[in-house]
C-alpha cells in the first residue's frame, strides 16, 4: 500500500511538473525588467524579448528548489536527460536560436501583441528547414527516434507542436533550456515538450 503510494505521489509531482513547465513559462520569475527589440535575426529582423537588469537574480534557493523538481521528473520517467547548466533568467528559444552564453533574456514564441517572434528566424531567410519529423508521440516519448541523417550538428530544432527550441548536438541528443528550468542533454523526444513535429533548420 506504502509502495502504491510512493508512486502515485511521484506521477502526480512529474504531472504537475510537465504543466508547471509549459504553461507557467516565466511568470514565477522575478519581475522583469522590460521589453527589448534590440536582438536581431542574422538578416536583422527584429525580435521580440524581455529582459533583466543585472541586479536581478535568481537566489541559491530557487536554483536548488527548480533542479530538485526536474530531477523527480526525470527520475519518474527513467529519461535519458543531463542538467548542463542551471536555472538562469533566459528560455529555450533564446538559447537555441540568438545565444547560448547570454543568459538574461526570455524570447516568446509570440510577441506580447501576438505577432511572429520566433519564426522570424526562418521567414526572413536566415534560417532553411531541412528536415521534418511528424508523428503522434505522448509527452515525453521513450520509444526510439532517430534523428534524419541529413541535419548536422549545430542544426536548431523547433517543436512545433510543443512552443520549444533546441540544440542538434549529436545523433543522439539535442541541448537545451527547459522552461525557467536549466539547460539538459536530452534525447529529442524526452524533453518535456510535445514532439509530434519536429522541424530542423539550418542557417543560409
């Protein structure tokens, strides 16, 4: 009974993590500072984000707090995920698509009056979808994925049915930053982020 349980407690904490993650976004986060259309595509579209002044910050706490709660997730679904760095001020499509070192901006998929942002990238032409990958997986997807064998390394990744960017950096595993979570290694369809469409994009 104990056993039953324990398990039911740690399905309902990775439930509750996978809506945490996807429909909380930042607002847990502290206050931003303001928006910013600065950042540029590499054809120099603007694009939308929200930004942090450097007095800002994420307390010890939070950190621990945020990498505990993934770290259940993981451990519930046996995933093949590894934290690469922790929780910082920036999301996933600031990090795949503008930089992975600068980590005090958040970029939405949508522009706060409901524009293009992120698509941005590709509809300008700095960026050429080179493959796709469409099938009806649950979120996450154990099962095997192969990765198309014609999408380097480096490649961005968006998930197009999951609001999601990441990292090609094997042929195994994408990068990238969970939400207001850290940055994982991941298998591409263990994130947790729908991955029913996978789009690959190369720049020109």
């Amino acid at each position: 009974m104990k056993r039953k349980i324990s398990r039911l407690s740690s399905m309902l904490i990775a439930l509750c993590f996978v809506q945490n993650l996807i429909f909380s976004g930042f607002a847990s986060f502290p206050l931003h500072s303001g928006i910013d259309n600065t950042i540029k595509t590499p054809k120099a579209s603007s694009v939308e984000t929200y930004y942090w002044l450097s007095s800002i910050s994420l307390s010890a706490d939070t950190i621990r707090n945020l990498n505990n709660e993934i770290k259940s997730y993981i451990d519930y679904y046996g995933l093949d995920a590894q934290l690469v760095s922790s929780p910082d001020l920036y999301n996933c499509h600031f990090y795949a698509w503008h930089s992975t070192t600068i980590n005090r901006r958040w970029m939405n998929q949508h522009t706060q009056s409901g524009g293009v942002n992120v698509a941005k990238y590709w509809q300008d032409g700095s960026y050429t979808c080179i493959a796709q990958s469409l099938s009806t997986r649950p979120v996450p997807y154990i099962g095997a994925y192969t990765i198309p064998s014609n999408v380097p390394n480096g490649a961005k990744v968006f998930y197009g049915s999951g609001d999601h960017s990441a990292i090609k950096v094997s042929n195994t595993h994408f990068r990238s930053k969970w939400g207001k979570y850290g940055v994982y290694l991941h298998k591409p369809c263990q994130a947790p982020y729908n991955s029913s469409v996978l789009l690959y994009y190369t720049p020109n």
